[in-house]
C-alpha cells in the first residue's frame, strides 16, 4: 500500500530537524532487533508496475512511507497503483512507541490539500483510495474539518472513487467525529493498535475504551457506514487479551478487523518481542469471524490498508450476504 506524504508546500527542514526525527526517543537505550523469520522476508520490488508508480510518486513531488518505512507490502502494492494519502502533514503530535512518523510542532495546514489530493486521486485512477492523517492535538477539531474537505473534494473530482478513511482518535475534540461521519466516507476506520494492557507503554497518548467508543459512535451515528479496525501483535500481547479486544469491538459493532505483526522501525522504538506463527494468525482470523467480523485480514504482512479496495468489495459483499439471510 503506497501511503503517500504531500511535502510539496512544507518549509525546508533544516539539518538538525532532519537529524532529530524523534526526539522523545533520543534518550532512549537501543533495544534488542530479533532476526525476522521466514515469512516476514519478501523479494526487493522489481516490477515494471512498481517502477511506473514509483515514476508517478516523483511526478507528483509526493513522498512515501513505504520507503522511508520499508513496508514490506511495497512491491506489491505499488505494482497495483494502490494508494494511501497521509493528510495534515508529516508531524504528529503524539510520540507512540511503535510508530515511525516524526514527532515535534506541526506545520500549519496546506489550504490547498483537498484539492490536490483529489487532483492526484483523479490523475491516478483510483477506485478506491485511503485518507490516513497524524494526530493533530494542537487544533481545536482535531483535523475533522480538514477531513470533511477532502471527502467532499475527491467526491467532487472522482464521484465513483469509493473513500476510505483512516482517522486519530480525536481525543477530547467535542464534535469532531461528527463532523467527520456526516461527509459520508465509505469506510471509516480507527485503529486500536494494541489491546488495552499494552497502552501505557506503545500508544500513551491514547485511552482504550475512548477508541472503542469513537468506533461505537459511528454506527450510532450512521447504522450503514462500514467500521474498521486493526491492531499488531508481537508486542508481548497474551492471546486471551486479543480475544477479548476482538469482543469490544464487537459490541462496538465493528465490520472489519486487520490484525498484522508488529515490526519495529528503529532500535529506539519498542521492541518485538516475539514473531507470531502464520498458524497462529490463521486461528485469529477463525475466531473473529466466530464473533460475527464481517471481514477479518489476519497474517504476518496485514498492514491496515493493504488491498483495501479488493477488501472493500468482499466487504460490501459479505453484507449483502447477511441481509439475504435474514
């Protein structure tokens, strides 16, 4: 999945801001990097369809965090033209342990945003695309009026583009949500990332049942909106925990659940404290769907947003399904 950062009105960096990407963790002593097992490895991307998406990233002066992440699902993805736009910027407000986009001030909002990300959304083809953001604490709604904006921008310049989004947790943000499920995405995905006993730790900035309910709330709001949600495990979860976040997000109505393996992204971030078994996300994936998931993405190289638009049609299918029977 090609998750895609406008950097084209930013002000240059200066050579100590590009040193200092995460400065919280600078301090921090270099945790151990366990040896990936074999189904973690992919071959390097080689493919003439990757090398003319890569053309098109360039053409666009647009920046990626499959490469500077090193996703292993780019090669894939980008043979696919699949893509992700990251709104908002390139600087979050938060300082997870397990996430590699860079922490500090953000710079102010690109006014111009939704309409080139529809520009770039029409110019692509894209049938299905993902608008992901960082956390943006410092504004008043939390980006939910940024979001609307480029909802109603790819609508207007891609009507049959079906809209996928991929938003914080919009903490202490009265409205906000709201705001943001009334522009009609076709998706609106919040990920958990972890189960409740782990936050403290990898995702401090954020309240478990806060998530749990934002993703409630959705389908309070709007019983037809598809619901989402993911998290990474090798991040010394025990199973009976995942078991029992799969059930509040059940009770959350939730749709959709992507469960994935957590690769650190630096020696300073947190680490892996185990590689989970292919078999082990396979009985995952049985049991989700055992608890009424209408779509469940379990495997070692699941990210989020990988094959979200093939997803989507199963999604909308296993729907259909569902309501013949009733």
């Amino acid at each position: 999945m090609v998750t895609i950062l406008d950097r084209t009105n930013l002000v240059p960096a200066t050579a100590d801001e590009k040193r200092v990407r995460h400065p919280e963790k600078a301090h921090k002593p270099d945790t151990e990097v366990l040896r990936k097992p074999e189904w973690i490895r992919v071959k390097a991307p080689a493919s003439k369809g990757y090398h003319e998406t890569r053309e098109l990233v360039r053409s666009h002066k647009l920046v990626t965090v499959c490469e500077e992440a090193g996703c292993p699902n780019i090669g894939e993805c980008w043979e696919k033209k699949h893509a992700t736009f990251m709104i908002m910027g390139e600087i979050c407000t938060r300082a997870c342990a397990f996430c590699n986009v860079a922490t500090g001030k953000p710079n102010a909002l690109d006014l111009e945003e939704p309409e080139n990300v529809a520009k770039a959304v029409h110019q692509l083809g894209l049938q299905h695309v993902v608008i992901t953001s960082v956390d943006r604490d410092d504004l008043a709604d939390g980006g939910a009026e940024h979001f609307e904006k480029v909802i109603w921008a790819i609508r207007a310049a891609s009507p049959n583009t079906t809209i996928e989004i991929l938003t914080p947790d919009f903490l202490k943000k009265p409205g906000a949500l709201e705001r943001v499920v009334a522009a009609k995405p076709d998706v609106f995905n919040h990920n958990m990332e972890t189960v409740p006993g782990n936050y403290l730790t990898v995702r401090p900035g954020a309240r478990y049942f806060h998530s749990v309910r934002l993703l409630q709330r959705v389908k309070e709001l709007d019983p037809t909106m598809f619901t989402k949600s993911g998290i990474m495990v090798g991040l010394g979860e025990e199973r009976n925990e995942v078991l029992q976040l799969m059930d509040d997000l059940r009770t959350a109505d939730v749709d959709f659940l992507t469960i994935g393996q957590y690769l650190q992204p630096t020696r300073k971030h947190h680490k892996v404290e185990r590689f989970v078994t292919p078999e082990e996300f396979k009985s995952y994936e049985d049991i989700a769907y055992t608890k009424g998931f209408l779509m469940v993405s379990s495997s070692p190289l699941t990210r989020s947003s990988h094959h979200a638009g093939d997803d989507f049609a199963r999604l909308k299918a296993a729907r259909e399904k569902l309501v013949a029977r009733a």
